[in-house]
C-alpha cells in the first residue's frame, strides 16, 4: 500500500512512483480540459483513477479520464483501459527520462484501446491528439502548438479546447 501522496505506474514493464500532487500549472491544464469538457455537457472525467492495460499487465494513472458513470459507484478505481473513453497525460517534468516516460505511455494506451489520448507538453507548448488505436499504436495523430484550437472527439460530439491559455 503507498502513502496518499503517491501513486504508481506499470510503464512498459517499469514500475514508477509518482508524487501524487501536480504543480500548479499542471493543475491549471487539467482544470482547462475539465472545462471544456463541461462546456460541451460531458462531466464524467476524473483524476486519480488507475487504467489497467490486461495484456501487457500495466497501470497507468491519468491526469484525467472518462470513465462511464457505472464504473464509478465502485469500491474500486482501477478500472479495464477498454471502458475509458478518453484519457489525458500533462508533461510536467523537464527531466529528460520523466519527460520520455509520459511519451512512452501513448503505445500501451493504445493497446488497451483507449479511443482518444491527448498529451499535453507545456515545455514544448505543444498538444498531441491520438485517435484510432490499432496494433499498439495510434494511427491518427495531431499536433497543435500552443494558442491553436483543438477538436477532441468525445462520442455524438466534439469538444473544443482552446490552448491559448494553457
């Protein structure tokens, strides 16, 4: 059992202990996500959930994550990466092998068939959405520099968020 103020991951085979608290812009990004979210009418995303890669026997723990509601009435927070819909990484270290790491996540998210991952690096000032997991990979990705809109797909609808203020 780790103490609340951490968390771990399951990265291609290597565990990784996180502190649990974001710094403060990692935090204003996630926030801005949640709200575009919102702004769309779609209020199921949640922080501090673990996302579970079964064939490669890896956990993930987004910054965020939709999730169906069902699944949240549980004891549990680890839920199969198949059910969630959409999942968000902030890059918010600049250390070269923590900043490798959360590039390194967007492969096993694929595999376990998460249909959207955004990663979102304020050192490069760059976003990158991934749709259409197959074979391990995404196979549609796009890249949007800082102050751009980007389209998020998020099922009937699509979410618009504007990265000017990220």
């Amino acid at each position: 059992m780790l103490p609340d103020d951490v968390h771990a991951e399951v990265i291609e085979g290597e565990v990784i202990v996180n502190a649990a608290t974001p710094a403060g812009r990692h935090a204003k990004i996630v926030l801005a996500v949640r709200r575009a979210f919102a702004r769309h009418g779609i209020d199921n995303l949640f922080e501090n959930t673990t996302l579970l890669v079964e064939q490669d026997e890896a956990e993930y723990v987004p910054d965020l994550a939709r999730w169906p509601e069902h699944l949240i009435d549980g004891e549990t927070w680890e839920f199969p990466a198949a059910e969630c819909a959409f999942a968000l990484e902030v890059v918010s270290d600049d250390r070269p092998g923590r900043r490798q790491r959360d590039y390194q996540k967007a492969p096993g998210y694929a595999r376990g068939g998460v249909p959207v991952f955004l990663l979102i690096d304020p050192l490069e000032r760059t976003c990158t959405l991934s749709t259409e997991p197959k074979a391990g990979d995404y196979s549609v990705r796009q890249i949007v520099k800082f102050g751009e809109s980007l389209l998020i797909p998020a099922g009937d609808s699509t979410v618009e968020l504007s990265t000017g203020d990220l």
